[in-house]
C-alpha cells in the first residue's frame, strides 16, 4: 500500500510520486502510512508494521519516514 503524492500547481493534476514504507513486510496486514505532516518541501509519515512477534492483526512496530521535494523529486530522508 502506499499514498499518492500529485502536484496540481500547473493547472493538470502530475503524480509525483507513491509513498511506500520503508520497513520490512512481515505479514498481513501490509504496511501502512498515516501522513502526519505537510509542509512546503518536506512530508512527515508515521510508518506503522508487523514486527516479527506481532500477531497480523495486531502491528505493534512504529517510525517516522520524511521525504524532501526538491527540484521535481521526492526523496526520502536518511533515518
């Protein structure tokens, strides 16, 4: 699962980019974001994962995730 990332300041919707977690997929369900914060050239995700002991129903792991918008390109941040 990821989140799209679209740029509509053209006057056209552009995809920029899909926002996928950074951790290891260690069952069901996958991964997940929760877009925490937004500002101008930088987006802040809560990354939220099974851990290796977690049940599937139940993921207990959790991180931030930033990504930098510079010059057309999102990347991610160096944890």
């Amino acid at each position: 699962m990821g989140v799209l990332i679209l740029d509509a300041s053209h006057g056209r919707l552009d995809t920029i980019a899909t926002l996928t977690s950074r951790q290891p997929r260690n069952g069901e369900p996958p991964n997940s974001l929760e877009i925490t914060q937004i500002s101008p050239g930088k987006i802040t995700a809560t990354d939220i994962y099974c851990q290796s002991t977690d049940a599937n129903c139940c993921p207990s792991g959790k991180t931030t995730a930033r990504w930098t918008y510079h010059n057309g390109t999102l990347t991610p941040d160096t944890p």
